[in-house]
C-alpha cells in the first residue's frame, strides 16, 4: 500500500513557513542520500518577528563540528 504524505501548512502547524520549508528540506536530503557528509548544510532567515539577525540551522549539524 503507497500513502502519499498530506502536505502541511503553517496553519496546521502553528509554525513559521520558513521552519516547515527547512525541514521539509531536510527530509528531502536525508531521502536523497545527501546527508552524509560533514558539508551538508541547510540554513534559513527566521521569521522577522524572531530577530532582525536570527537563522535557523539544524542543531544536530552543528554537534557533528565539535
């Protein structure tokens, strides 16, 4: 049985958009076989109401450089 995944909107969420689309982009690495390597990485703006100067990155990725 093939379930294809619902897409998910930033109102079902309560997320940002950009959190979702990073994620989203996440997953898409993973599927691909991408995320193997120590140059993987995957960043975006926060949203606005987060800080003029916020990002968002993958904290796991960030483990992996210590």
């Amino acid at each position: 049985m093939n379930v294809q995944p619902q897409p998910v909107s930033a109102a079902d969420t309560g997320q940002p958009r950009e959190r979702i689309e990073l994620a989203a982009a996440y997953r898409l690495i993973a599927h691909y076989h991408l995320d193997d390597s120590i140059f993987t990485h995957i960043s975006a703006r926060a949203p606005a109401e987060e800080g003029e100067h916020a990002f968002l990155i993958n904290r796991s990725a960030c483990a992996s450089t210590r």
